[in-house]
C-alpha cells in the first residue's frame, strides 16, 4: 500500500515539475517576445529618419556632381606660379 503511495506521490511531483518548467519557459517566451516588439517599435522611428537623411545625403551628392559636370573645379595642375608685375 505504502508502495503506491510512494509511487503516486513520485509521479504526481514529476508531472508537477514538467508543468512548472512548461510554464516558466513559455512565460520566458512571451516576456522576450514582448521586449522584441518593444524594441521593433522604438527602433522604427530611428530606422526612418536615417533612410531619410541618406536618401537627403543621396540627393545632396547628385547634385553636387550634376553642378561639377556643368562648373568643372578648377584643377591644382592647370594652375600655374602666378606672375606679378
């Protein structure tokens, strides 16, 4: 009698602690997965505004070289020792 007792009492513990650790690591899960939206959604705004500054950074160097294709730099070679009279 004694004997299944011991043994009910062994079983009903097992499934105790497989329960217990279901729940713990599921709970775990939900906790990192709200952090990561968390996150996603702080991180959204910075994500946005630098596409904005490159595509800003982007336009800025298209038209510097379009306004050097038509106003060439005046080259450091084609400069020769100034004459002074």
């Amino acid at each position: 009698m004694y004997v299944i007792l011991a043994i009910a009492a062994l079983l009903f513990l097992t499934c105790l602690i497989v329960f217990t650790d279901r729940y713990v690591k599921n709970r775990r899960r939900v906790m990192a997965e709200r952090k990561r939206e968390e996150m996603a959604a702080r991180l959204a705004p910075v994500v946005e505004q630098a596409a904005q500054e490159q595509q800003a950074r982007s336009t800025a160097e298209e038209k510097s070289s379009a306004l050097t294709t038509v106003l060439p730099a005046i080259q450091a070679e084609e400069r020769g020792p100034r004459r002074v009279a």
